[in-house]
C-alpha cells in the first residue's frame, strides 16, 4: 500500500516540476546560462521583457563593481527598494571586494531575505514573483532579494461580480495594484504590460497587457491602433475606453467585456485576448469580446463541470425568459387565445376580468415601474435602500392586484422576468436585454408571435452582423467551429481543455501538451 | 488584420443555405399529391434527379471558375445578348422571389392573422430580408448557422410529437405504388423537379463565393441528399397524420397535421412552430432569389448590390401582393403555369444551351493558355 | 448611403400598423359547446355555451352567477350564426377552445355535411373537441345541464367520454378529421358518439342541480350513432360501441366472463370471471376466398382477473389455460355479434374492412369499391381472439375456493 502510495506520488510530482520552470523556459528557448558578463544578462533580460513597462533594469556600482539591480516596478515595494537596497548599496563608500555573493549580501543588505541564483531562469523567475534582482560583473550567480509586495490600499471583494468559491480579490483603482494583482497570478516572462497615456488633460495611464507568445499580431496592432486613437479631453473610467474602442456603438449589446476579477482576466490572457487596465477604474477590459463571455462566471471553473455546465445552461434560458416572457404573455394573451389549454384560459380570463388596461398597457405600466424601483434601490444611500424594496414590492405586488389595476398572472410574469435578468454574471450585458424587452413587447402587441419571431430574427441578423476587433461576436457558434465548442454551451473538464479558441487565432493554439487524465493509481502489475 | 476580417462563406454554411432553401417552402405546401399515398416516393425519385441537377449546375460553374452564372452568360453570349439573357433571369428571380412571398402571406392571413392585410405581412417580411441583405450573404450563412438546430429539431419533432400524440396511420401509406409507376412519375415531371430541386439555378449565383470551390460539389450533393431525406420524412409524416384525401385538400398540410398534436394536455395547437420553421425559410428563400436578382443587377449596373436592395425589395413586395387575385389563382399558376412556362426554360433550357458554347469558349482559353 | 429614410419608414410602420387580429382577453367569451338542431324557421338552430370565466376565479368565489351561459339563434348556415351571436351576447366569440359538438338526432338524419365543412375549413376549430349526437331530447337542453365537479357541461362531457375511453371504451373516439375522413372514403362509414339525458331538463339547467347529492339529472353516454355517408341512420348500444371501438383502438376495457357452461342458466345465476384487459391490439384483414373477401379481426392483449366468483384454483396452470380459452371464445363471440348486427341492420361499414381492403388488395377492391357497402354486409366475419392471462392481482387462491362446502 505504502509502496504503490509513494510511485503515484512521485509520479505527480515529477508531472508537476516538469510543467513548470524548466520546461516553460526550455519552451521559450532562453538562455540557459547565467554569464559572467553582466551586460550580456542585461541584453537578454531586456529581450526577454521587451516592450514591458514595468519591467526596470538599473545600472549600480557596488564595491566598485559594475552591476545591474533588476525588479519590475509593480510587483516590489519601491520604498523598501530604495532604503534598504539602494541606499545600502551606494552608501557604502568602502569599496570592500567580496568573494562570492553571500559574502556581498552580508556586507550590504545584511537584513534582507536573500536567495543567490545560479542559473538564468531563476534570475528571471525570481523577477517576475516580485524580487529585486542585483548582478553584479565578474561573477557567476546573481543575488536576489526578496523586499516584499508594495503597499497598497486593502483589496477587497469584487462588488459587481460576487461568487461562492473562488478567490476574493478584485481590483481597485491604483493601476500598479492592478498589475500586480495579474502578474501574481501569471509568471510568464512574455506577460506584457504596455502603457499609453490618454487624455489631454488627465493624462490616464493606460496599460494593455497581454501574452506575446499567445495573442494574435494581427489583433494586437489593431487594439494598439485603436486605443492610439482615443481621443477625449479627460478619461475617467474605462467606460470612456470602450465606448471609443467598440466595434460599433449603435447596440444594444456590450462590444467589450468588463470585469473586476483578475482571475477573470488572467483566464481571458491565457485565452489569446488582451487586457485593458485605465488608471483610476477597478474594472479592466478585456478585448476582443464573444457575446459566450458573457455567460461565464469565472466560478464555472472552481466548480465541478457538470454543475457549471448545468448553471451554463439556465443562464442562457434565463436570457431568453428575461428577454421574451412578457412579450410572450402579451402575445398569447391578445392574439393566439388557441395556444393556451382552455382551463389555464379560463383561470388567467378571470383574473383578468376587471382589469381596466389592454395587456401591453398593463405590462408596460408594471416593467416601467420595476425599471424604476430598480433604479432607485441602485442610486440610494444603502441605509433608504431597504424602505424602497418594502414600498416596492408593496406598491408592485400586492397593491396593485388588490385594486384590481393589473392581473396576479402578470405580476407573476414581470417578478420572474425580473429575476432572470438578475442571472447575467456581468451586468452591463443585462441592459441589452432591459432595453431589448422594451421593443420585443412592442412588436409582440402589433403582431403577436409573429412579431416577436420577426423580432428574434431581426436580433440576431444584428448579432451575426457585429463583431469585436473583427472576431464575429457569436465567434463559436457563428461560424460554427466544432472544435471550440467545449467552453461555450457546457464546460468540459478543464483537463480536456487544452486547445485555446482558434476563433482568435493564437499564436500557439495549444495550452497542454501532455495527456493527463486523471484517475486512480494503476494496480502494482499493471505499471509497464 | 484584414486576413481574418474578410469572410467568404463556408461551406458548413452553403449546406445550410441550401438545406433550408430547399426545405423552405416545400415542406409545408402539399406537394406531389398527384403521386397519392406515393408521394414520398415520387419526391425520393425527384431527390435523385435533383442530385443530377445540383452537379449539372456545378459542372456548369467549374468550367469557369471564380464566375457566376450571370458572368459565363456574359463571357457566352457577349455584353448585350448576355446582358439581355441576364435581365430575364433578375425578373424571373423577382417573380419566383415574390410568389414564394406569396405562398408565406397567404399561410399567414388564412391560419393566425385573418384580419390583417397581406401587404402587411409581405412588408414586414421584406424588411427582414432587406436588412439581411443589406449585411451581406456571410450574415445570411451565419444567421442560419444559428437557427439550424432549431429549424431542423422542429421538423423532426413534429414528426415525433405526432407520433406519441397517437394521430399516426402508418397503415395510410399502403398500398405502395397500388396504381404502378404511373402517378409517381406525373407528380415527378415536372412539378417536383423544378420545384424545389431546379430551383436551385438561384444557387449559381452563390456557390462561386464559397471558401472552397472545389469542395463544394460534395457539399451541394450532400445537401440536396439531406433535404430530399426530410422531404421524404414529411411528406411520410403528413400521409400517415392526415391521410391522403386530407392531405390533398389542406392548403398548408404541415399545419395541419401538427394541429393534431397533443401531449400532456398542455402542449397541443403548436402550429406555431410550423409557422416558425416556414418563416425562416421562407426568409431564406426569398433572400436567395433576391440576392440572385441583385447579383445581376450589380453585374449590369457595375455598383455595389446594397445600393438596390431597398428599391428591390420594395418591388417584390409590390409583386407579391399584386401576383394573383386569390389564392386558387396563386396556387394554380403556382402548379402549372409557373412550372412549364417558367421553371423548365429557366432551369434547365437556357443553361443547357449555354453549356456547349461554354465549353467551347473554355477549350478555347485552356488551349490558348497550354 | 442615406439610411435615414429607410430608418423611417420602419417606424412609422410599427406606429401605423393596426392591431387587426388583436383581441384583449377580457373581449373574448369562450366558447366550450356548440349544439346544433333543426330550426323552426330556418334550416339550423345554433345554440352556443360560453364560460363565464369570472366565477372561476379564486377572489370572487361565493358569487352566485352561473358557471356558463347559452344562447340560441336561427338561421341557415353555422357560419353566419357563429358570427351573429352577438345579437344576445356581449363579447366576441372565440371557437378554439370549443370541447363538444352536439348535434341533434333529426339534423343528424338529415345529413351533416353541410354544416361540418365550415367547421373544417374554418382555422379557429381545431380537432379535439367530441362530436355527439343526441337521443331523446334537443341537443341545445345538453349544453344546459351541469355538473358539481365540472361546472360547465361540455368540459364535463368531454372530461367524461376521455375517462370513459381510458377506463372501458365505450366511446367511439371519434373527431373531425376523422369523421370528415370517413364520410370521403368509400371503404368506411363515418361513427359519433350518442348520448342521453337521465332526469329532468329542467332541472338540470338552473345551478342548483349542483347542491343536491343525487344529482337530478345527468348526461349519460348511450353507445354510439352509426352513419350511412353523413346520415345518421342507426345507433349502437354500450356493449356494441365498445366492441366497436376494440376493432379500432381500444387500449383497456374490463370483461365478465361466466366461467362455467351454463347456457341455460340466466345471468343472475351465472358466475363470472372478472378480467381486465390492457394493452389490446386489434389487426384487421380482409381476405379473399374463391373470390369473395373474408373480413378477419385479430385480437391480441394481455389480461388480469381483477375479480373471480369461481372456486377454480387459480394456482393451477390447467385453470388459467381454461379460463384463457374461456375469455377468448367470449370476446370472439362478442365482437362476432357486433360486426354481424352492424351488417344486417345498416349494412354500413363503419369498421374500415374497405380501407384495409383497398391496401391488401388493390386492384379487387376498385371493383368493387362503388358498391363496396353491399359487398360488407354480405361477407364472412371470422374473429380471432388472442388475449393472454397474465396474472391475477395480490392473491393467489381465491378465498371463495376454501370456504367447506356446505352440501
């Protein structure tokens, strides 16, 4: 039993070491050796992180020595940096020689936790988990020091997107915090951050991340090119963003997706898409955006499959109902008696017996109202909140029935409509269907069913019709690509997910080579 | 950038366009009840004509590839006898474009809306088209990649909605061929050949964008085998619900025969769905003949085929309404005027008698090229 | 290009567009029964049953308005009434939902056709609700009669004919297209079901038939009417419709079957075999011997004893092997009985022996297919019955067989 514990357990971990450090860098081909010459490391240094914004290499003299200090200016306390490191560094006037690097460390930064790195992937690595990095010329290994995260203000839960399981982190409004809080989770040397300044008077940086190995080039220089246009006097959210980098603005559907979750975002870097953080907004924007995005919680992958593929499923039939129920009533109700059995007829004609509106007059009266409510409980100071849902509901529901002004049944129809359009994980995209209900209920009292499959139709020529960034916006399914279809409709397990989506066309196509299913360990003699 | 902006039609799309085209109307008028209870059979013999046709059609576009018909008409004949040529073929697609209108507004005003006008309807509808249009056949491909499943699950369960409902007769089929071959090949030739299968003609106009040329032989072959087989499917599914004397005077037999569905006491009277699926494909039918129109005109014109969309669509509106007095006018030209006078020239004539000039002229430049 | 215009023009449509077909629920009157009699005057007498919809709904209960009302007009044609109801009647009427179709016996005489084809052309009826003829009284004084647990009477009658279906068969099952399928087909003579009024008409009519526990009068199903094209000329009784129906779809019935000889013996004496019979199957055949066509009924199914007043010992093979034998000589029997009476006394095939005729033999049946009724009543009738016994409930023996026998 011991025995066969420990293979399984070796096995996995030589799984694991290999899929990390070394095999990612083997991949990316980079230097293997650390050299003697500290300009030769800088050179490849730089060409590993070019065009990264944050990403700092500082000429130093120590001991009289040239030498390079390195760290990514996000991801370090610039504070610690410059008391105890830099300043350690320079005052020393003694120009005291050190054998090695341990030696130098006690001479100089005595109080620092320290690491001496003897290849060139762990100077890299240790770069990107946030350390500062000191080569000095002549030497063999580079020092690295571990300072500590920047101080920042206190992170806290996403407001817009909660979940159950899952990290609680989510993005505030400092731009370095926010890059932070993505490279933490993605050590990729080829994560990038570039930074554009926007506005001519607020000057908001700007950065777009992304994976350069991964992205498309293609639509790299397109969102370059794009956000390079931007032009407006000040920008102060990143909604300023998107409304200039869209596709298109006359819809009703978000053209760019948003998110207060850097767990999100990384999942959509990995994907091949890019990020867009504006100083001064939580909410970061990925692009280019499916109309599927909007229909995945970044907690469809903390939980098992089938229960996210099952969730998957009732937030796309809670779209519709969110979209078509009233306008379904109305259409039944008013033109096509037929459709409905004679005893729920009969039911809901006699609730509605008294009433003094036509159905849509009816609805209208009871979706306005709700639009309202729901504006208010939004714009409200948190502690009058509660007084408008009481009113609310009262006003809504009971009031209403009981002064015979509107039928039970509609009140049943709106309520459900109103919860169905709460399911959407991010809530721009549940405007489209608010503003969209408005019109399919309008079209449903001129022409009933017929109108309201005249409606569909018309919606999704127009959905067909968008794109973003030139990725037609029902990218999987329109054009169908069969190959992509494990993440839209129902999430497969995420060990099987191991192409990234083609309709973005990603420089490397593939996320996982190796074939790892799991299961339980193999019998003793079945090990061949 | 742009390699990935600009977008040719699939051909997982052209399948679907011709999937729905040919079903379109065809599944919901009664067709080939001269056969009687071997309708079925008649429309797997005319499926297999159609599959000749569908490859006479490519034949016809491969000798000249990268070119339309409209183009090889021009390269034939010259610039004026083909110009003329192809202003007979944009009224015929015209006319076809706006009888299949017809057949749509009247299934409409006689089963759900029997106080609103026709011309509503036919507006309505065109509206769609229009705007559907407007955006290009890739939206056209696209927008019917996302309602396949629906169209195609609809008409399969019906068929089995029908079943459980307990309305099924199998026994109606019966006697197979009980009158010989002799009615079968009457329903055959030439109402089931020219329609649905030779209106394909409408598809040559179509098929020189696809993204693959060379693969699209399979795939047109393969399409008009799948709708024959739901064809079939139907026309079995309308026999056995409604019997063949029920089946010969209902106007929509589709309709009718999912009126008789019944399940759980809930869900009955869905002729609605019916309405759905004729309504797409409608949509697509009508589109594809008026795109084949505007390709002409854009040939003849030399502008971009959006800038006729809208006057060209406001034309067969016009048409559609004003085509026939009534319905038994409509349906009568629709059975006999239309299939001889119109269809057979159109559809197999004057391409026949283009091709050996086609051939000649294409010797000629293959020749000329060695 | 300008799309302004074009923008327009689809908006101004949505504002100009009427609502031709709309109809707000509360303008509607539903319409759950039609009953059509000989007029006085006129050719027809149209009466029609509306639900009054307000007493079904749960916060106005205790109101003491009746649960439908009915109105009566004459004229000519069904088409036109439908459409002048409103002399009498507030609302306008919709038909989809209408349940039962009452027609009188002496229209029913007469012939159908006439009126029926509005019914069939017309897109508002659909092919659910029950075609009934009525015995005795007008069919208008049916759509009047109520019922405690279904107030309105056509959504009793249909509720009952569907149970009555399930549970013992005696219930043609008969709907539009079917009866319209049969008036056009030479090989079959159209069916509908019969019903009859037990107590007073009168009575019946005023909501107070609702508070009394023995119900002063009822709707009560009475077999089924038996056509000649679309004259009515004939009707079956209970026992007769229901193996008339076993020829068609039955799915259910229950059986007493006497289990010992005793012919001379009367009824009451008698001792049965109570069976119930699911999942029958019926195959009919014609056949052709030296000639002259045979019409063959194939019975198979499955049967349970629900009840047995036989000592036999039900444990045995031997007494199911009897009982079997027993059961299948007596459905043959019966349903021998019935297709010889439906043949001497009308002489109409109602069975659908020409349809199965014309599939089984094409070309010797468009012989005979004009005077196809004539060849019916005179054929041979050979029934074949194949019901398997199957089990007999949660006993074995019967008690009855270990009482001591007394002499």
């Amino acid at each position: 039993m011991k025995l066969f514990g420990s293979t399984f357990l070796r096995k996995k971990n030589k799984n694991r070491g290999k899929s990390t450090e070394e095999e990612l860098f083997q991949q990316q081909d980079i230097t293997k050796y650390y050299s003697r010459q500290v300009d030769e490391n800088k050179k490849h240094l730089g060409e590993l992180f070019k065009g990264t914004f944050d990403f700092k290499c500082e000429s130093i003299k120590i001991g009289g020595l040239k030498g390079y200090i390195t760290y990514i200016s996000t991801m370090i306390n610039k504070n610690e940096l410059s008391n105890r490191v830099l300043q350690a560094a320079t005052n020393r006037q003694t120009d005291q020689s050190f054998r090695d690097m341990v030696e130098m460390r006690e001479l100089y930064f005595p109080s620092i936790d320290y690491k001496v790195s003897k290849n060139f992937h762990q100077v890299v690595w240790s770069v990107l988990n946030g350390e500062v990095v000191i080569m000095v010329d002549g030497y063999m290994e580079a020092l690295t020091l571990d300072i500590g995260l920047p101080q920042q203000r206190a992170i806290s839960e996403p407001s817009t997107q909660t979940i159950i399981r899952g990290p609680k982190e989510g993005f505030v409004e400092a731009l370095p915090v926010n890059i932070q809080l993505v490279r933490k989770r993605l050590k990729n040397p080829r994560l990038r951050f570039e930074v554009f300044q926007i506005g001519s008077d607020s000057k908001t940086n700007v950065a777009l991340g992304y994976i350069n190995d991964i992205v498309n080039e293609d639509l790299l220089c397109e969102v370059r090119e794009r956000i390079n246009k931007v032009d407006v006097g000040a920008l102060l959210d990143s909604g300023n963003v998107e409304e200039f980098i869209a596709d298109k603005s006359f819809t009703p559907f978000p053209l760019v997706y948003n998110t207060e979750r850097p767990d999100s975002v990384c999942g959509h870097l990995l994907e091949g898409k890019m990020a867009i953080i504006v100083d001064g907004s939580p909410f970061v924007l990925t692009v280019p955006t499916l109309f599927v995005d909007f229909f995945q919680a970044s907690e469809d992958y903390y939980q098992p499959f089938i229960m996210a593929s099952f969730v998957r499923m009732v937030r796309y039939s809670s779209f519709m109902i969110a979209l078509l129920l009233p306008s379904l009533y109305v259409a039944i109700s008013t033109f096509h008696h037929e459709l409905m059995p004679t005893q729920l007829l009969i039911s809901i004609q006699a609730q509605r017996e008294g009433v003094p509106f036509p159905a849509v007059i009816e609805i209208m009266i009871m979706e306005l109202s709700f639009e309202v409510l729901r504006e208010a409980g939004v714009r409200m100071p948190r502690v009058v909140g509660q007084t408008v849902s009481i009113v609310g509901a009262l006003v809504i529901g009971q009031a209403a029935v009981e002064a015979g002004l509107v039928s039970n049944v509609l009140v049943i129809v709106v309520a459900f409509t109103a919860i169905a359009s709460f399911v959407s994980p991010i809530y721009n995209f549940s405007i489209a269907t608010r503003l969209l209900r408005f019109v399919v209920i309008f079209s449903a009292s001129f022409m009933g069913l017929y109108g309201v499959l005249l409606f569909l139709i018309m919606m999704v020529i127009h959905l067909v019709s968008l794109r973003s960034f030139g990725i037609p916006y029902l990218a999987p399914v329109a054009p169908f690509r069969p190959k992509d279809q494990d993440d839209v409709f129902i999430r497969m397990p995420i060990w099987k997910n191991k192409k990234r989506p083609s309709y973005l066309y990603p420089k490397t196509p593939v996320r996982i080579k190796d074939q790892y299913k799991p299961g339980p360990p193999k019998p003793m003699g079945d090990q061949r | 950038m742009k390699n990935i902006l600009v977008e040719k039609l699939s051909l997982w799309q052209l399948f679907i366009l011709i999937f729905i085209f040919e079903i379109g109307s065809a599944a919901v008028v009664s067709t080939g009840n001269d056969a009687k209870q071997d309708a079925w059979i008649a429309l797997g013999v005319a499926m297999i004509f159609g599959l000749g046709i569908g490859l006479f059609f490519h034949f016809l576009l491969s000798r000249a590839p990268g070119k339309n018909l409209f183009e090889i008409f021009q390269l034939c004949l010259g610039k004026w006898m083909g110009g003329a040529l192809i202003i007979m073929y944009i009224l015929y697609f015209i006319y076809i474009a706006s009888r299949v209108l017809r057949d749509f507004c009247e299934l409409i005003t006689s089963f759900i809306f029997e106080q609103t006008p026709v011309e509503f309807v036919a507006i309505t509808m065109v509206v769609v088209i229009i705007y559907m249009l407007y955006l290009g056949i890739e939206v056209m491909g696209r927008t019917s990649e996302i309602f396949i499943p629906y169209f195609f699950s609809f008409i399969i369960i019906i068929g089995i909605a029908v079943f459980i409902s307990g309305e099924m007769e199998f026994t109606n089929l019966l006697p197979i061929l009980g009158e010989g071959i002799k009615p079968v090949v009457k329903a055959v030739f030439p109402q089931l050949l020219t329609f649905p299968f030779g209106e394909l003609i409408a598809f040559t106009l179509i098929i020189p964008y696809t993204s693959e040329f060379k693969k699209s032989k399979k795939i047109i072959l393969l399409a008009v085998f799948a709708s024959g087989l739901i064809l079939i499917y139907n026309a079995i599914l309308q026999i056995a619900t409604l019997g063949v004397q029920m089946r010969a005077r209902s106007n929509f037999p589709l309709l009718s025969s999912a009126r008789e569905i019944s399940l759980l006491e809930f869900i009955e009277r869905v002729d609605l769905i019916v309405v759905f699926i004729v309504m797409y494909g409608i949509i697509i039918k009508v589109g594809v003949f008026f795109y084949g129109a505007l390709k002409g005109l854009e040939l003849l014109s030399k502008r971009p085929y959006r800038m006729h969309v809208v006057p060209l669509g406001a034309i067969i509106t016009f048409l559609s309404v004003k085509i026939s007095d009534n319905f038994a006018e409509h349906i009568e030209e629709g059975l006999i005027v239309v299939p001889m006078f119109l269809h057979i020239p159109f559809q197999f004539i004057l391409p026949l008698l283009i091709l050996p000039i086609l051939l000649w002229k294409t010797k000629k430049s293959k020749e000329g090229r060695e | 290009m300008n799309r302004k215009p074009f923008l327009l023009l689809v908006i101004c449509m949505g504002f100009l567009t009427g609502c031709w077909d709309r109809v707000e629920l509360n303008d509607i009157s539903i319409v759950t029964g039609l009953a059509v009699d000989k007029g006085k005057e006129m050719k027809y007498k149209l009466t029609v049953e509306i639900v009054n919809a307000s007493q079904f709904s749960k916060s106005q209960m205790g109101g003491e308005a009746s649960p439908a009302i009915t109105y009566s007009l004459e004229g000519n044609s069904v088409s036109e009434l439908v459409h002048k109801m409103n002399i009498g009647i507030t609302r306008r009427l919709i038909f989809s939902h209408t349940r039962v179709l009452y027609i009188g016996e002496e229209v029913a005489k007469e012939g159908v056709l006439e009126f029926l084809d509005y019914l069939d052309r017309s897109g508002q009826f659909r092919n659910d609700f029950n075609i009934v003829i009525t015995q005795g009284e007008k069919a208008e004084v049916f759509t009047k009669i109520t019922y405690p647990v279904q107030k309105v009477p056509s959504l009793k009658m249909h509720k009952q004919t569907q149970s009555f279906i399930e549970e013992w068969g005696g219930d043609p099952g008969v709907r539009l297209t079917d009866f319209i399928s049969a008036v056009t087909s030479l090989g079959r003579n159209p069916v509908a079901a019969a019903i009859k009024l037990k107590g007073d008409p009168k009575k019946g009519s005023s909501s107070e038939n609702n508070q009394s526990l023995d119900i002063e009068s009822l709707v009560e199903m009475n077999g089924m009417a038996v056509f000649q094209d679309d004259k009515l000329v004939g009707f079956l009784d209970l026992t007769d419709t229901r193996n008339y129906y076993w020829t068609q779809e039955l799915k259910n019935t229950s059986l007493s079957v006497p289990c010992a000889k005793q012919d001379e013996a009367k009824s009451r004496d008698q001792l049965f075999n109570d069976l119930r019979v699911t999942e029958t199957y019926t195959q009919l055949k014609v056949d052709l011997k030296s000639g002259r066509p045979v019409l063959k009924v194939k019975i198979t199914g499955e049967t349970r004893i629900e009840a047995t007043q036989c000592p036999d010992d039900i444990t045995k093979i031997e007494t199911y092997n009897k009982f079997e034998k027993q059961t299948n000589e007596f459905v043959a029997n019966e349903i021998q009985k019935t297709i010889e009476k439906v043949q001497e006394e009308y002489g109409a095939d109602i069975f659908g022996f020409g349809e199965v005729f014309n599939r089984q033999h094409h070309k010797e049946y468009k012989k005979v297919e004009k005077n196809w009724d004539e060849v019916f009543a005179q054929a041979e009738v050979e029934v074949e019955s194949d019901l398997h016994l199957r089990r007999s409930g949660i006993r074995a023996k019967s008690f009855i067989s270990e009482i001591p026998k007394q002499d």
